[in-house]
C-alpha cells in the first residue's frame, strides 16, 4: 500500500499544478507529467520522481503568472473595443451621457482648483510652518475689545534680541496711494509696503535682480514687482533706475517676482523702511507695523505666545497686560481663519469653501447619477449580448468587468472634454477664480477622479445587468416587478432635490440682493464721486479746493470729510450727558457744513452745522436717533458730549448736540444702524465727495482730472464712484448669488438628460401598454400624461425633500443680514414650478413620441 | 514574414521530427535533447497555446490509451502555415549563414 502511494505524483503539487494550468485542458496537462512521472520512477527511483514533479510544478509558476496578466489584458482590450463598438452604435446616448458628465466633471474641477487655491495659501514659503503674525488684542478705554494686525515697530527687533527661540522677525508697514513719476511720465500704483531687509529671510519672494541682503538697505530704495516694473521701463531691467515716488527720488534696488495670487501679501513694491519714522520709535504703545516672526524648528508657537506677552512687563508696566494681549497666527491660517482690524487682503471664509465644495460634490454625483439612469435606460440592447457571453462561459466577474471597462472609457473621455471645457468656462466662474490656477501637479488626482467616477457610475449597471440568467434573456418578456426601479428612482428624486435647492438659493440669493438695492439708506448715493486728498497742505485749504471743483461744469455740489462715508468711520470716546464717569465708544465721521445737503440726509431736530457760527466747528456735535436711544436722552438737542482724545496730541472737547439725525444706513445692510457723531474736524478731511450731474462721465472725469492737476500737482486724482463702493460690500454675496445661479442651471441641464434616459426607458417597458390602450381608445395626451406622471411625482417627492433644505441652508446665510428680506414663500413655488415644467417639456419630448406611435407597430412584434 | 522566435522555432521543429508522436511528454524530451536544457511543462504549455492561437499547431486529442490510465494524450501537428514558418526560418538561417566558413575565427 505504502509503496503503491509512493509511487504516485506528491497530491500537494499535483493539485497546485492542476490550479496552474487553467489555461489548458489540465487534464490532459496533468497527464503528461504523470506520464512522465511514471516513467521517472521506473529509471530513477521513486524519490528523484517526486521531486522533479515539485521541480516541475514550481518552475511553472512564473509562466502562469505572464499568462494570466496577457490573458487579462487581452480580455479588457477586446472589452474597450466591444465598449467602442457599443458607443459608437448608438450616439444620441453616448452624446448625452458624454455631455452631461463633462460638465458635471467640469464643475467639480473647477471648484475643486479654486478650493485647492483658497487652501494653498502663503504654503510656497520655505518656512511656511514655522512663519507667523503677531495679533494684537487691544481693549479700549470703553472696555470695547479690538482685535488687529498692528503692532509696536519697537516689538520685532526686542522679540529676536531677547528669545533665541526666535529665528528672525521683520517689520512691514503698509504704503498706499503712491504717486510715481518715471521720466516724464505719472503712473500711480496703490499696493505696496514699507521692508526691511530680514523680510527676504522670512518670506520667500524671490529676487530676479538684485541682492537680498542690500536691497532694502538704504533708505528710500525701492524693490518693483515684475508687473510694475514692465510698467515703468517695459522689458529693461529697472535695477540701478530712479524715479520720483510722492515727489521723492528713489532707487530701484531690485525686481521681485510678483506675488503669487495665493499670497495673502499681494503688492507692487517695497519701500526700504530705513530712517522711516514709524520703524525708528521705541514707543511700544503705538501701533504702526505689522510684524512676521521664524520660529525655529523646535520651538511651539503656544510657549512663545507666553513669552512675546511677557515683554509687556519689560517695556511697558504692570498695566499693559490688561491692554495688549498678543498672539500668533501661522501665516497659511490667515487667509481663511483671520479677520482682524488692518486685514490688508480679502479673505474667504471657510464656510463658503464648504459650500461650494458640497456643490460640487453633488454636480459630480448627479452626473453619476445620470449615466447610470441613462445606461440602464438602454439596458435591453445589450441583453442579449449578456446572454450570449454568458452562455459562451462568461462568469459574473468577466461581465461586471466589462461593463466596468464601458464606463470606465466613457468617464476617461468626458474627462478629456471636461479638460477641454475647464478653460473654456472658466471666464464663466471668472467670479470664482481670483488667480491663476492650474491643472498640471493633478494628474494623479485626475485619474483617481475617473476611476472613482467610473466606478460609482458603473457598478450598479455592471452589477444589475450581470445578473440576468441567460434563459431568461432569450424570453421576450424580461423583467417584470418594478420594485428593480426603486434606487433608480430614489437617484432621480435626489437629482432634483439638488436642483431644486440650488434654485431656492438662487432665489433667495436674488430677492435679499434686490431688497438691498432698493432699500432707501437715508441718503442719496447716486452719482458721487469720492476724490481722495492726499495732500496735506491741501487738507487745510479744503474750502478753496471744494470750490475750484466747483467751477467744473456737471459738478453740483461738494463736501469735504475725513474718511471716505460709508466705507469707515472712525470709533471715538465720549463721554455723553448723565453717564458720570462712563464712557461709550461711537463711530464718528469728520464732515464740513454741506455734508448733510449733498448727501441729502435729512435733520429730524435741530439744525445742521453753521459756517457763521465758529463754535460748531470747535464742539457741536451732531448725533443720530440711534445714538439719541443709546444715550438714554429724551430732549437730546443741547445735551453735552465730552469727546476724549485717542492719545495726548488730541485735546477734549465737550459741546452741545445741535442737531439729530433720521438714521441712516451708513454701514452696510449687514449690521445694525449703529450710534452715529458728526462732528466738523478740518484737520481730519481726506476725501471730497462731488455730487455730480451729467450725461457724459467720462468727459467730466477728464475735466476734473485736469482740474486737479492745478489744485494738487503732486498727487493724483484718485476717485471712486460711491455705488461701487456699496457693490464691493456685497461682492462674496454677489458671487454666492451668480454661483448659485450658474449652479442651478447645469445642475438642471444633468438632471434632464437623466430624465431623458428615465423616460426612454419607461416608455420601452411599456410599449405594449401604450399599444393597448391605444387600440382601446386612449388619447395620446392621456398616455403622455400616463408616462409622466410618475416621475413628475419623483419630482414633487424631491420638493418635499429641498423645500426644508433649502430653507434651512438659506436662513443661515440670511443671518449675516442685520436687514433682510423674509424668505418668500414665491420663490419656492416658483423653484418647485421651474422644475416640475422643465421635467414634465424634457419627458414629453420622448413620451410623446410613444404615445403617438402606431399602435400596430408594438403589438404585432410577437 | 511569420518571423518565428527561437523558442516557436525550436517547439515548431521538435513537433516536424516527433511526426505523428508529437504530445507533451516527447516534446518536451525532444527539446531538452536537443538544446540540452530542461523546460518546465507550464512554460512549454504556453508557447503550446501560443502556437495554437497563431494556427501553426493543431491540438488533437487521441484515443484513451492504457499507459495513461484510460485517459487520452493532446497530440500536436503542423498545420501549412506552421510549415511555412519553419521553412521560412531556414531559408533566413541559409541565407544569413552563406558564405561564412565553418569554422569562425576570432582575430583580436
């Protein structure tokens, strides 16, 4: 017995060989080697047999495997030619399921870079983890906490000459509305900042010409951004150059690249900030510069927040403590997460990436969602293909496999088009897309967005269409019980409820930008321009400037006041009539007598401010009823104000309120009317606003121009038109608004083209039905009805769902509105009517069509 | 142009001089007689089915026989074309051999 088994092959080897050779008839296979076997045994011995069979089977191995891998590739080249062959014969539906996954893909990509853009910024410094900003949390006389970007010029050079955990710091301060003058020509450039040479240790904007080390060495040397300095001297290198800066000269020391757009530093030069006046002082309670810190590698920010608090007591005295309280922000955070006092770049809040990003998702998902309503919805021309492949030994594996292929190849090819059609709707999204952003460095995540794509979108068609036993393929009657449809239809409700959403927010997106637009502010905002006085000397002289502008015919009436209205106002400290030793602070605004008339806000009480009568513009003061309420006055018309000064230079003044005001919005509509204080400030005026009326803009603005060029011949004109200032206010809503809309639209175009594979495919299991009922009578507009009824019953479903969401998502946003419109019951109809009409003219066009088709045609099929 | 790889080659004409007694085990032997060096039966199958595919070869399948225990051996022929290829691999060694002397010598 023994010696029987020994004579046999090693079963271990024997069954593992068996496994190897799938790729031929094992059986015979197997039989050669136990010929062999045999043989061996009866010449060499039972044990030299034995371990040649092991030898044998072993040495197979690597040869199965080359098999197996060119077997499987040659398998899914045959399926890409198949899935060619099947797209190319039916191209309506390869066209739609083409199209609306390019857009969809489009979208994502497009959301996705501009997302990627928001969350790489300041990540191209070397040191980027290591870099932050100093904050500085001031409370105020009043107990009003303020928190804000600026710090003590003195607190950079102490920070790194007292803690060695401090690599470096440097200084920057901002530089605006510069004058240049190159030769004979003026150009004015509003972006830049005062530097210090440790700014290149610390950032890592690199030097095209120019010495790191030196270039912002002496004072009044000047570094250009490529933009600028193509500006200045075109092509030729600047560096060695000078220009006049503010009447000044200057030296081009340097040629900076410029910044690029995901910097939350964004300038066209910098200025040395030697023997400037701000970086010199060692007063360490006033306020100038914005200060970066190096940590070294192994230092916490948390532990030099500590320290960096701990210089208050060294330089400053017991009191500082409650006054200034610092802390450090890393330099990627600022973008999305600082919103202090001096910001110097827009921000976007993460809340808005979160919700463009969930759009995008969801385009994708419906576009998912959408081929595979449309590959199911041709499902019947490929059954018999099924069949025969699965008779001819296909198993389920080989099948899900090739029809996983099929998606694959269709999602690989609306990538291409949605790659081609990025840059094609980019200038679409322009309101999306603040820089330059590109794909390259996304390859991979491309490829993974195509296979988890085509994965999602192709699964359940592969599963579904797999599992069909071939005898049943071959019956003409296929599937009955439309329980298969249910995830089909759920797909379809969730299509809409996206789509319908997105329409709710456009919607109420539109009605609170409408309601803002035509809300009356209190004053006239229409047709004023802002020119901007830089020139001190100009400042004192403001009534002589107000009416040489005058003299310029189309200008109507003009007023001078510090801070551009509207845009700032300054936040003061008073002490109003009955708060004893209380004090308040109250945004204030500098204005002269004609403020009130050319803006045309109207005096509830009392009277506006008198050039006949000097004392108005030493201590009167006018106030509005909002601050009336807040002081607690009755008869606020000759109740004393005492006004503090914000440090020993300003003297107090107390005075009488002389008039009150009918609040009016001078912030924007999303926060409260807020306590208001005029006062009349000569020395503070930096703007002029013009009421101008004309037909031809352009040619007054040319007029003024010149005009100013008598008045200041040192500065430029700068204006702005004050409606524009109000649009800047509301631009991210703006944008949220045009997103939501452009959104809305192709979320709809996908969902159509999905409800056109819906439909089809309804209309193809039920040929027979229609038939029927017509011969027994029934109208075409009967049947129409018949077939959509139930999807526009999905759609009503898909309301129920996004009516809730919708309000929900957009009460939120409402909230950033202290003045708002109620959400109007009209716009969800009107989002519910939008998609019920869209649906119902996308599925009449095929449902018709059924309906109107001869009867005979489908019943004589059997 | 069939352009024969050496290993079709060599399996090609093993199969030419088993004549009708061409089945995996005389195969095998034959080539490992005449290049003096073992292959492994997995290896030779896929060059066997390689053959196949490309209609050199035609796998037929015998009677049951005894040695095998009842079972029947897989037999290989030539078809035309695989005798085309071959005869065509020996006209390219003919014509990219003539000329040169039996013997090479290397003249360093």
């Amino acid at each position: 017995m023994a010696a029987k088994k020994r004579r046999e092959p090693p079963a271990l080897a024997k069954w593992l060989f068996s496994r190897l050779t799938i790729y031929e008839d094992e059986f015979l296979s197997a039989g050669d080697m136990e010929e062999e076997f045999e043989e061996r045994v009866g010449s060499e011995g039972a044990v030299k047999a034995r371990s040649w069979y092991w030898r044998q089977t072993l040495k197979s191995i690597p040869a199965y495997i080359v098999y197996f891998i060119f077997g499987t590739l040659d398998m899914v080249k045959n399926y890409f030619k198949s899935a060619f062959r099947n797209m190319k014969r039916d191209k309506v539906y390869t066209l739609l399921n083409l199209a609306g996954l390019a857009v969809g893909m489009s979208c994502f990509i497009i959301i996705g870079l501009w997302v990627q853009h928001e969350l790489s910024f300041d990540e191209f410094h070397a040191r980027s983890d290591k870099i932050y900003r100093i904050g500085n949390s001031v409370t105020l006389k009043t107990g009003d906490e303020r928190d804000m970007v600026y710090t003590s010029a003195a607190m950079g050079p102490a920070l790194v000459e007292d803690y060695p955990e401090i690599e470096t710091a440097t200084r920057m301060r901002g530089f605006h509305g510069a004058n240049f003058k190159v030769g004979d020509k003026d150009f004015i450039e509003n972006w830049g900042f005062y530097a210090e040479p440790s700014f290149f240790d610390v950032f890592s904007f690199p030097l095209l010409s120019g010495n790191p080390s030196d270039a912002l060495e002496a004072p009044r040397s000047i570094i250009l951004s490529q933009k600028v300095a193509l500006k200045f001297f075109g092509d030729e290198n600047p560096v060695g150059k000078t220009l006049l800066l503010n009447g000044e000269a200057c030296q081009v020391t340097g040629l900076i690249k410029d910044p690029p757009s995901n910097s939350h530093l964004q300038f066209g030069y910098l200025l040395s900030s030697a023997g400037v006046e701000e970086f010199e002082g060692q007063n360490w309670t006033q306020l100038g510069v914005y200060s970066y810190l190096v940590l070294k590698d192994s230092t916490q920010a948390e532990a030099v927040e500590a320290k960096i608090q701990a210089l208050n007591q060294r330089y400053i005295g017991d009191w500082a403590d409650d006054v200034f309280r610092y802390h450090l922000q890393p330099i990627t955070s600022i973008h999305l997460h600082s919103d202090l006092v001096g910001e110097f770049s827009p921000r976007t809040e993460m809340s808005q990436i979160y919700l463009f990003s969930a759009i995008g998702l969801l385009l994708l998902l419906v576009a998912c969602i959408n081929f595979v309503n449309l590959t199911m919805a041709r499902y019947h021309r490929r059954l018999k293909e099924v069949g025969i492949r699965k008779v001819l030994g296909a198993d389920r594996f080989r099948l899900v496999l090739q029809f996983l292929c099929e998606s694959f190849l269709l999602v690989g090819l609306s990538m291409g088009a949605a790659l081609l059609l990025v840059p094609v709707l980019n200038p679409v999204f322009g309101f999306l897309i603040t820089g330059n952003m590109y794909l390259e460095g996304n390859i991979l995540i491309i490829i993974v967005i195509v296979l988890a794509v085509g994965l999602i979108s192709g699964l359940y068609p592969a599963i579904y269409l797999s599992s069909f036993q071939p005898v049943s393929l071959f019956r003409k009657a296929v599937m009955k019980g439309s329980h298969r449809l249910v995830l089909r239809r759920l797909l379809i409700v969730f299509q809409f409820t996206v789509t319908i959403v997105l329409l709710i927010g456009t919607g109420v997106v539109y009605t609170q930008m409408q309601f803002i637009k035509n809300r009356p502010l209190g004053f006239n905002r229409e047709k004023i321009l802002l020119v901007r006085m830089n020139n001190p000397e100009l400042r004192k002289n403001y009534e002589t400037v107000k009416s040489e502008l005058l003299t310029v015919p189309g200008v109507v009436k003009a007023t001078a006041s510090g801070f551009a209205p509207f845009l700032n106002q300054d936040l003061k400290v008073y002490q109003p009539e009955g708060f004893g030793e209380d004090m308040i602070s109250v945004r204030t605004l500098y204005v002269d007598y004609d403020f009130l008339p050319t803006m045309e806000i109207e005096l509830a009480d009392g009277r506006n401010f008198m050039r006949k009568n000097p004392a108005d513009a030493e201590y009167g003061y006018i106030v509005n009823k909002t601050a009336v309420k807040e002081f607690g006055w009755d008869f606020p018309l000759g109740k004393q104000i005492e006004a503090h000064g914000s440090n020993e230079n300003e003297e107090t003044a107390k005075g009488p309120v002389i008039g009150v005001l009918e609040d009016f919005h001078f912030r924007s509509l999303k926060e409260e009317i807020a306590p208001l204080i005029l006062r009349v400030r000569p020395e503070r005026f930096d703007f002029i606003s013009l009421k101008v009326e004309t037909e031809n803009l352009s040619g007054l603005l040319s007029k003024l121009q010149e005009k100013w060029k008598e008045i200041d011949p040192v500065y430029p004109f700068i204006y702005e038109v004050m409606e524009g200032i109000f649009d800047r206010t509301y631009r991210r809503d703006q944008q949220l608004g045009r997103g939501f809309s452009y959104f809305s639209l192709i979320s709809i175009l996908i969902a159509c083209l999905g409800l056109l594979g819906m439909i089809a495919f309804l209309t193809q299991q039920r040929t027979k039905e229609i038939g029927i009922r017509k011969v027994h009578g029934a109208s075409v507009i009967r049947i129409v009805g018949l077939l959509n009824k139930e999807i526009l019953i999905l759609v009503a479903l898909a309301n129920l769902i996004a009516w809730p969401a919708g309000y929900f998502i957009m009460d939120n946003w409402l909230k950033n509105f202290a003045y708002r419109v109620p959400i109007d019951p009209l716009v969800f109809l009107g989002s519910a009517a939008a998609a019920f009409i869209i649906a119902a003219a996308t599925l009449s066009v095929q449902s018709i069509r059924a309906a109107s088709a001869n009867p005979i045609d489908a019943l004589r099929y059997e | 142009m069939y352009k024969l790889t050496m290993a079709e080659e060599i399996i090609l004409t093993a199969i030419l001089r088993l004549q009708d007694n061409a089945y995996g085990v005389t195969i095998r032997k034959k080539i490992a007689e005449v290049t003096k060096s073992d292959i492994a039966y997995g290896t030779l199958y896929n060059l066997l089915g390689q053959l196949v595919r490309k209609g050199y070869v035609l796998k037929k399948r015998s009677q049951p026989t005894r040695e095998r225990g009842g079972r029947s051996r897989m037999y290989y022929t030539l078809t035309k074309t695989g005798i085309n290829a071959l005869e065509e691999a020996r006209e390219l060694h003919k014509s990219l051999w003539e000329g040169i002397p039996d013997i090479i010598t290397f003249e360093g």
